[in-house]
C-alpha cells in the first residue's frame, strides 16, 4: 500500500509543478537572467546524473571500469570526435577495462 501511496503523491506533485510553470507571468520567463539559466540547467542536470551513475554504488563511493569510460568519452569530445565515435570509445574502453579484471 505504500508504494501506492508514493505512486499518487508523486504523480499530484509532477502535475503541481506542471501548473506552476503554466501559471508563471511570461515577464518572469522573458528576464535575461531566467533565459541564462534555463538554458544552463539541462546540462548541469545532465552532468549530475552522469557522475552519480559513474561515481556510485549503492550508498558507496566507487571508481571503477565506468570512469576509464567516461575519461574516454572526455576525450574523443575534447578531439572533436563525432557523437558515435564517442559513444562506441566509452564503451570500448569501459569493456577492455572490464575484460583486464577493472
């Protein structure tokens, strides 16, 4: 029952939130600095969620083969590397650190 509980109270504050932003004046949205930030928060979200999957397990902190990953998909980015070839680096690297015992 619970669960069912968490279920519900989840989906009324994903439906609050959603009303929030419709009932936001279009002033407040048109300011510079909500601009700035709205466009910088996809990314900052986006990197949070790449270092928690990448750093943790469970409740620890870890480094292991999904770190040698992403450094590998660091640096095909630096270099300019076409999105696949980033992609398929990461997962070589991760995979060949795996296969040595990482």
């Amino acid at each position: 029952m619970n669960i069912w509980i968490a279920i519900g109270v989840t989906a009324v504050g994903c439906y609050a939130v959603k009303l929030a932003g419709l009932l936001v004046p279009a002033g407040v949205l048109e300011r510079p600095l909500v601009r700035r930030l709205a466009a910088l928060l996809p990314v900052a979200l986006l990197a949070a969620l790449t270092a928690q999957q990448t750093f943790s397990d469970g409740q620890s902190l870890t480094v292991d083969a999904r770190a040698a990953g992403v450094a590998a998909a660091a640096v095909a980015l630096m270099l300019r590397a076409p999105f696949l070839l980033v992609v398929a680096s990461a997962v070589v690297v991760t995979a060949g650190v795996r296969a040595l015992g990482g």
